[in-house]
C-alpha cells in the first residue's frame, strides 16, 4: 500500500474523464480503495487521507452528478 499509488491515480483521474467519472459516483472513501484496487492502484483508506491532507484536497463531493475536486492535472 502506497501513498504513491494515490498520487497515480490521482494524475490519470485528472488526465481522463471516464476515471474521473466513475470513482466520483462512489459514495465512500471504502468503495474508492476497493475500486481502485481492482484497476491496480493498491493503497489504504489511510493512504487516501494522507495524500489529501498533504494536498489540501477534501473528499467531499458536490453538484449531480458527484464531482470532486481531488483530481490532479
């Protein structure tokens, strides 16, 4: 488990709509590791907080459809 595994799918989330697309649909922090596994990103629910900690990025999703804000260019 890896904080550079989040840092990866957060630059190919911001890199392509359809990723983007599909893990803001999901609801929580749980599903999001578990999805993300599945597509060969292996991180924790920790990892998660920590990266957007240091980033200053909120899990929190807006707008419908979901969108967050935790994508980077």
């Amino acid at each position: 488990m890896s904080k550079k595994n989040v840092e990866e799918l957060l630059i190919a989330g911001g890199a392509d709509e359809k990723l983007r697309n599909k893990y803001d649909a999901l609801k929580t922090k749980e599903e999001f590791v578990a999805l993300a596994k599945g597509d060969g990103y292996e991180f924790s629910v920790q990892d998660l907080d920590d990266v957007l900690r240091e980033s200053g990025d909120s899990f929190e999703s807006f707008g419908n459809p979901a969108k967050r804000v935790i994508w980077w260019q």
